[in-house]
C-alpha cells in the first residue's frame, strides 16, 4: 500500500512532524472551550454560585435545623394578626405567616426551582431540537419538499412565538390546571421556539459549509450527513441558550407559582409560591418577599453568567 | 475513447430582476485516463463551475441551468439520477477543494470522516475500517496515522489537513480525480509537498487528474494538457510545452507574461493583464477578451472566434493568434506583451513544431516555471 519512494517519504515526514510540533495537546473542541472558560472570571463567578445552589438543592433538606411545614410559630404563639417576629439566632430568617422557619424553607426550595427548572428546560430543548432539526435539515438539504416541511414547522413555531411567554405560560397552565407538572410544561413549552429557530438556522447555516459539500462530493448521504455533519455542529449555541433558558425558566415557574397555578400544596416551600404569601405581608416583614425574591436573582444571575461565557467560549470567530 | 468528455459543456444562472449570468459557456474537453488535465484562467472565469457542474455539485436552485454533456466512462453524469450519482461520488470520481479546514467537519475527529467514505462505498466497518484509514492516512504521507485519527481539524496543520482530504478522496481509488484549487489556501513549501503528492499518487495508480488552478507553476510542473479557460469557454487547448514555448491566444500570453520574474531587474514592472476579468464582451459580441487585448483588430469585434485547429494538435479561439517565435521574429517587436514570456527565457530559435511532451516527464518546464 505505500507508494511513495523511501527518501521523500523521511523527508516529508520530518516536515510534517516538524509541522505539528506545537500542536502535540490534544485537545477536543470542547476541551479547548473548557480552558478558555476557565480563564473567564465570569464564568468562575457563574460556576461558584451554581455549584452552591446545586448542593444546596441536593443536600440541604438533610441538614436543616426546623422541618419546613412545621407551622411552630403559632404552636408557641408567636404569630398573633399584625406581628410576624424577625431573625433571631435561632431563626435566621425569621418565621413566615403560618409560622413556619423562612430559613428551612428557602432550603427546601431550591430542589423544587432546580427541578421545576432543569426539567423545563429539558422539556423545551427536546421538543425545540426535534422540530427545530426536521426544520433545519430539511430546508437544509432537502429540496422543494424539504422546504415545505421546513415552511410547516416553522409556521407552528412562529404561532407559538407570537404569544407572549408568560401569557402563553399562563394559559397552558391554566389548561392543564394547576401543579407541578403543569409548571414544566408550560414553562418548558415557552422555550420550544426559540430553541427551534436556532437549531434551524444553525443548521441552515451549516449546510451551506465548505464540508458538507465536501462530504456529498464523496457520496455521503444526506441522512447521514445531517445527523453526523451539520448537527454536531450546529449544537453549540443550542446548548448556550439551554444554560440561558435554566435562568428564565426559574423565573417564568416562580412567575406561574406566584399567581397561584404552581403546586396547589402550599405547604411544599418553593420560592415562587413564598414570594406570592410573603406579598400580603409586605408592611410586617417586608424581608419575607426579598429572600425568596433575592435567592431567584442569584441563581438566575449564575446561570446567565456562564451561559454567556460559555457563549464566548464557544464562537467560533474567537478560536483560533 | 477518453476517460472523461466534457462536450458542450454550458452553465447559466437566472435570478429573477437580475442579468443571467453565463458562467460557462460551451466548454468541451477531455480526459483520458492516467492524464493530468489543467484548467487555467483567473477567477471568474469558470474553472470551479465547471467542476462543480461535472459533479452535479451546483447548488439545485431555481434559474440554475446545465446543458450539455459530462460523458465519464459511458454514462452521462449530467443526465444521470441522484442515486446512481451519489454512488459514483467518491467512489468513481473524487473531488479536492481549495480550503482543507473548511472542508472538513470541525466537530468530528479525522477517523470517522475517513472510516465514512470507507463505509459507504466498500462497505468497511469497525477494526477494518480504522485500519485500512489509519492506511490512507500513512499512504498520503501522515505520520503516526494511529494517533491522526483521532484528533480534529483543528489540531493538524494546513498541509496535514489537505493530506487528509486527499486520503477521503482517493480512499476508494477513483478513476478520476478533480481538484479544484487544492494548494491556494497552503504556503509555497506545503504546495510543493502536496503537489509532489498528487503526482505520485497519479502515477501510481493511473489515476486521471483534473487541476484546477490560476497558478501556471502548478501548471507547468504538473499537467499533460491544458485548457486555458476566460469567460466561460476554452480559448486555447496545447499540451504542456507548446503551451509554454509559444502560447497563441494572447490571453494566455498575458497569463504567461504577468507571472513575476525573479531575474527581472529590480525597477522592472510587473506585467499585469489590464482591465479585469468583468470587462468582458459577451460572446455572441465577438472575443470576449477583445476589451482588454492588446492585439485586437477589426475582426474581433462582431461574432465569436471559431475554435482554430493547427496541424500539431493544438487549437486556440482567436483571429490574430500571437505568432509563433522563429518564424516571423519581427513580430515579437512589434507586440506590446513580451511574448513567450517563460521566466527561464524561451529561445528565440525554438522550433515550433516540436512534439508534444511525454507525459509525467519533461522535468524542465517545471525548473522554469517554479523560480
């Protein structure tokens, strides 16, 4: 099989590992967007916080000093109408209106945000990826039917886009009546288009790319060459958006839980739901709102920080 | 018969509100097999449509028009239908583009894009599969093919890259191979091991060999005929070393003499081709390249020049071809264009009838060329 005289071979070979000397890390493309947001004090700030608000998610309710539905305060009578007691060391953040430890309950409901926000995002990710990937690589490569389904799709998703999220959130929810599922559902539903249309035009994008005409030059599939060519590819920005979305989503499911169409037992902590009690007793204990209120700030923030450098991390016109 | 007849070969695209372009206008040529066939002319001037039509690579839109012929070994590939073209892709007649990155998937390591081409047509999976790559990767001059395999694009260096194209193309031995720039996007040093490459592997295997290029060092050094290509149709048609010794068509003078000399003298201008590639006249209006010819007469103005046939077997599209060299020496005076412009300086005696050169050797106009 090799063809090529054994001097220019020696020689080309020097060349060649001269050549690639300075390139001997291997590193994949995901590795080398790993260093470069490693780099990113953003992207640590991002990480840190969501690191604690996993392991607070995760292993916090094992650790909490009162149980979270254990209405005490009015056990021991403190709660009377009109007085809310504050922090105190026992209770750091004071008792809510049914009497109850604000400060295990934040605890307890970070699981209920991470999941109610984890799972919409993956609801909407996998319908929007679906559709979104049909559409893509059927306007892609397709010809005039792939345009037609392309054109179908997108008009559904345009539909859905045309609604504002809350107001589409609301009536999902509404439909379904009110609980948790309901919540990632309607929540999940709200990121389908923009998850589609990107998908879409990544793709579009790149099926117009020097390799895809490459490897149909070599007789390729279309099939295969949209599944194993132009997805991966077209993934990145995907994958940014859904840390982008997590942030959304918790606020969208907070939003939905704070008009009442979240889990209609109350007594499970989640944030949203704590906001919505805490807003009657806004004169007492106006800190009662800002908690719940602040803890959905970071997480959102931590999410939107290393989404965006991930952002960074992954555009193409910044690798070199 | 030849390998590969392009006959007629015409390419038009219609947008509506917009003029039709006529990207390729009439182009016929052959290829026989083990032959190494050059398609020359600056951009714009058809080369890369033409393979692309060839391949039925020419993005299917509205207004896109082919007509002609694309004979390879009997079937037409103009006429053929999807299936049985994506069974001859790659398998039968391969391609090399101009920019190995983009050409290659970023996101997926070289292996699979090699073991794909495998799979597809020679039906190669699994163990086989990576060591037959692993193979193609040693055959084009990869070292540590193993380790190549599973790296990305990014990770190898342009000529590397390129070498790696190669080894996908020639992965399942085509019989025709067409390469479409492949060593613009390279520096000189990786030009000449890729080039090096593609004609070892020609030799070898007897493949034939499209070379598409502006480059005529490439030119010289590579291909057994050429086709000198400007507005869409060929203009002139020679086998290497007439082509050099005595170009006719004044188009090819001018490709010829705007080459950059090493031994010119330090205050010497370049000898560009005036105007550009968009001042041209449409066909039907005479020599296209009549606006920006310096030996324009009368004739050229009015319809197109028929293709002349010479008694050596060459032919050129023009009225008042540059005169041969030897022959009628008071010419060359007379002539703005400096006339067989070969920076290695033809002889003013060389005989113009001289035979053709035997293909895949005749090192000599290469040393010239390449300065």
């Amino acid at each position: 099989m090799t063809t090529i005289g054994g001097k220019k071979r020696e020689k080309i070979d020097r060349l060649a590992e001269l050549a690639a000397r300075d390139e001997e890390r291997g590193v994949s493309l995901w590795q080398d967007a790993f260093r470069r947001l490693r780099r990113n004090p953003a992207a640590i700030i991002g990480a840190v916080i969501l690191t604690i608000f996993v392991l607070v998610a995760l292993i916090g309710p094992f650790l909490v000093p009162y149980g979270p539905t254990d209405t005490m305060g009015i056990r021991e009578g403190l709660i009377k109408p009109g007085v809310i007691p504050g922090s105190s060391s026992e209770h750091w953040f004071g008792y809510d209106h049914q009497g109850r430890d604000v400060f295990s309950r934040m605890i307890v409901g970070a699981r209920q945000t991470l999941l109610v926000g984890v799972v919409a995002t993956l609801i909407g990710l996998a319908v929007g990826v679906l559709i979104g990937g049909v559409a893509g690589a059927a306007a892609g490569l397709g010809g005039r039917w792939g345009r037609w389904v392309d054109s179908t799709l997108m008009r559904f998703i345009d539909m859905l886009l045309a609604l504002p999220s809350l107001l589409l959130a609301v009536s999902i929810a509404a439909l379904l009546g009110p609980s948790l599922t309901t919540v990632m559902i309607a929540v999940g539903m709200v990121s389908v288009p923009v998850f589609a249309r990107l998908l879409r035009g990544s793709m579009i994008a790149q099926s117009n790319s020097d390799y895809v005409l490459a490897a149909t030059s070599l007789g390729v599939r279309k099939s295969k060459i949209a599944v194993a060519h132009v997805l991966p590819n077209s993934l990145a920005p995907v994958i940014v958006q859904a840390t982008l979305t997590l942030a959304t989503a918790i606020i969208e499911a907070a939003a939905l839980s704070f008009l009442g169409l979240g889990n209609p037992d109350s007594a499970t902590p989640e944030w949203g739901v704590m906001l919505a009690d805490a807003q009657q007793y806004l004169g007492i204990r106006p800190e009662l709102a800002i908690y719940p209120a602040v803890a959905i700030i970071i997480t959102a923030l931590g999410f939107t920080l290393l989404g965006e450098s991930m952002r960074e991390a992954l555009d193409p016109k910044l690798r070199k | 018969m030849a390998l590969l007849d392009v006959e007629d070969l015409s390419v038009t695209f219609a947008r509506r509100g917009q003029r039709t372009v006529r990207a390729v206008d009439g182009v016929s040529f052959s290829v026989n097999a083990g032959e190494v066939v050059g398609l020359v002319g600056e951009s714009g001037c058809g080369k890369s449509v033409t393979s692309l039509a060839i391949m039925g690579l020419l993005p299917k839109q509205p207004g896109l028009q082919v007509s002609g012929k694309a004979v390879f070994d009997g079937t037409d590939l103009l006429q053929i239908d999807d299936r049985s073209r994506r069974d001859i892709r790659g398998r039968d007649v391969a391609m090399i583009f101009q920019d190995p990155l983009s050409s290659l998937n970023p996101v997926v390591p070289i292996g699979l894009q090699v073991t794909e081409v495998l799979t597809r047509h020679r039906g190669m999976r699994g163990e086989a599969a990576a060591k037959e790559a692993a193979q193609l990767l040693d055959r084009v001059g990869i070292p540590d093919p193993k380790r190549r395999l599973k790296e990305y694009p990014h990770q190898l260096s342009g000529g590397m890259r390129q070498r790696a194209l190669i080894a996908m193309a020639v992965a399942c031995q085509p019989r025709l191979l067409i390469a479409d720039e492949p060593t613009t996007a390279l520096d000189v040093t990786i030009q000449a091991q890729i080039l090096e490459l593609l004609k070892d592997l020609v030799q070898d295997s007897g493949t034939a060999l499209v070379m598409i290029t502006h480059d005529l060092g490439v030119v010289a050094g590579m291909c057994d005929t050429i086709n000198v290509l400007y507005g869409g149709r060929v203009v002139e048609t020679a086998r290497r070393r007439p082509l050099f010794r005595q170009p006719r068509h004044p188009y090819t003078v001018g490709l010829l003499g705007s080459v950059p000399r090493l031994d010119a003298g330090r205050g010497e201008r370049l000898n560009p081709i005036p105007g550009s590639v968009r001042d041209l006249l449409p066909w039907p209006d005479g020599c296209a390249f009549a606006p920006r010819c310096d030996r324009r007469v009368d004739a050229c103005i009015g319809e197109p020049p028929e293709l002349v046939l010479t008694h050596d077997g060459r032919s050129y599209r023009c009225v008042n071809p540059a005169p041969l060299p030897g022959l009628t020496p008071g010419d060359e005076v007379r002539t703005a264009v400096p006339g067989p412009a070969t920076p290695g300086s033809v002889p003013a005696q060389a005989v113009p009838d001289e035979p053709p050169a035997v293909p895949g050797l005749a090192a000599a106009p290469s040393e010239e060329e390449t300065p």
